[in-house]
C-alpha cells in the first residue's frame, strides 16, 4: 500500500526498513536488547551482502539471495548454530515485512538452515556448587561491598534459575523476602513470580543493607553536582562498582571468576547456573512443567533438554520403582 507520499513501502532502502524492524521488536514487542543486537548484527551483515549483488531496495530480497547468504555464511566456515541464527533472524524480519505491508510477499518463509548441534549444557554437580557458594560466603564476611554483591548475586542466579539479563534488570522492589520470592521481567517483557531459598535470602539481605548502599554512596559522588541521579541506578538491585546498575558484561565477568576454579571444560557464563539449577531441580524429583514455569519457558520443549542431564535422578526411580530393576 503506497505511503503519504505515493511511494510504495517495498521500494525503500533495506538499510532504512531494517532501522524500522528493530525499532518494532524493541518497542513493541518488547525483546530483549540482546536478541536485538542479534537481529541487528544479522540483518546488517546481509544488507551488506545484498549491496554487493546490486540488491539495495527491501523489494529486491528474494529467496535465492537469501539461500546464497546463508551458503556463504557456510562457505566462511561459521558454526551451525550461527547459520540457523541468522535465518530465523531474516525470516522474522521478512514476516514482519509481509505482514505489514511492506513487501507483497514473504520471501523467507521457505528459507531452511542446518539445525544447530545439539549441545548438552554444563551443569555444575551439587557438592561443587556448595563449594563455590561456602566459599563466596566466607568472602562476604566482612563488609566488602563487591564481596556481598558477588554472593547475593550468584545465590539467586543458582536458587532462581534467572537469565543474566533478568538478573541485572531487577529492582530492590521487586524481590520479596517475607515470601521468598522475585518478580522477573523476562524475554517479551513476560512477568513471572520465581520462588528462592533461604540461603539466598540470606545473601540478599546482607547486600541490602551492608554493600549495596556503601556503592550507592560511591555512585552519588561520581554524579556532578548539577546532573539528576539516575532512578534506574538508585532502584536496581544490583549494583557495579561505580555505584550504577549492575551491566550484562560485568555479572559475565563475576560469574566466569567464579566457575574458573572448577575442573572441566564448558561454558562459564551466568547461564550455567540456569542450566543447573534446572537439572538439580528435575534430579530432586521437580515437575517439568514446573520447572518450565519457573524458567519461563515458552515451549516445554525448551525445558525437556534438562531431562537428558537427569539420567542419575531416573536411573535411581527405575530401581527403586520397576519390579525387575
């Protein structure tokens, strides 16, 4: 449909219809800042790709230059994983585009990319994470404000089960420690209640009132004199040594500090502990479905791949349970 100006909304730069979606998907449909910047990455790297076939107008994306795009993706040897990646990202954007209006038809509906590798998660073993969290704790004795962060923050990461970004996006508001809960803002701005343990409380409670206002003082004497506090750095529950809100990078940081003194490969990001907190509920005997919900899962299906690294839990069922174990 022809804009204001009688222009058709195909005929547009792909730069400047790429510009429009991630403004879409941040603002209203509220994903993540890292699945934007994905999307962003993505599309930026076929705008530039179509530029070099001659291709700058939304209008001339057709299949076969995606599947050339993806091809050459392949041919620069990038994983797999990265391949499907970039092929949802475009199928979003040309579904978006279609169903806007802006393109006639979907030229990525048929796009098909390699599964990514099914990669098992790292999942820390239970004694191992005593370890990490009795060691943390003997660190927060005193009243190191970065000490009682580093505890408060890896206890709710273990006991909830939260992304990384969830974590750092909290508010002092949102946790509750009567009823032992917090209220995380997750993928699609989707708000769900997540329960946590005592210990964690515990770990809370000293960072809230030991650490956490010693760099929210630091924070205020960085701010010049004439420039309004932030409200965001002065709700988080997190906070960075700079006395501001706690960033995506920094937590990474924390968290790998943590884990490199474990024996064994595998990640050692902040999704670690996501990952075991979600086997070692499912080894306690947890409902899958609950533990869908706890993570906030869209897809059960998203959540079974904790089944495969619970094989102790239904190996130890099967003989207690089978009449011919």
């Amino acid at each position: 449909m022809p804009d204001d100006e009688g222009h058709l909304p195909g005929s547009d730069r792909f730069d400047r219809v790429v510009v429009v979606f991630l403004d879409h998907v941040r603002h209203a449909r509220r994903l993540s800042e890292q699945t934007v910047r994905a999307y962003r990455a993505d599309l930026e790297d076929l705008v530039a790709f179509a530029a070099g076939r001659q291709v700058e107008r939304v209008d001339g994306i057709t299949l076969e230059l995606l599947r050339d795009w993806l091809w050459a993706a392949n041919e620069r040897g990038l994983a797999r994983s990265t391949i499907a990646r970039r092929s949802a990202s475009v199928r979003a954007f040309t579904r978006w585009a279609s169903e806007s209006g802006v393109l006639a038809a979907d030229p990525g509906v048929r796009l098909r990319a390699p599964k990514g590798a099914a990669h098992l998660p790292r999942v820390v073993a239970q004694d191992q994470v005593r370890v990490l969290l009795d060691g943390l704790a003997a660190r927060a004795v005193g009243d190191d404000p970065g000490a009682l962060r580093d505890r408060a923050a890896v206890e709710l990461l273990y006991a909830a089960g939260v992304r990384v970004s969830e974590l750092v996006g909290l508010d002092v508001a949102d946790v509750d420690q009567t009823r032992l809960t917090v209220r995380v803002s997750g993928k699609g701005g989707k708000e769900r209640v997540v329960p946590f343990g005592v210990p964690a409380r515990d770990a809370i409670e000293a960072w809230l009132e030991r650490g956490r206002p010693a760099l929210l003082v630091t924070g205020a004497a960085q701010t010049p004199p004439d420039a309004a506090r932030c409200p965001s750095a002065t709700d988080a529950l997190f906070l960075g040594d700079r006395g501001s809100r706690l960033g995506t990078r920094s937590a990474y940081r924390l968290v790998a500090r943590v884990l490199g003194s474990l024996p064994g490969e595998g990640p050692s990001g902040p999704h670690t502990f996501r990952h075991t907190a979600a086997t070692h509920l499912l080894d306690g005997g947890a409902d899958l479905r609950a533990v869908q919900e706890m993570l906030g899962h869209a897809s059960l299906g998203t959540t079974q791949i904790y089944t495969h690294v619970s094989s102790a839990r239904l190996r130890e069922v099967y003989r207690t349970a089978h009449p011919r174990a």
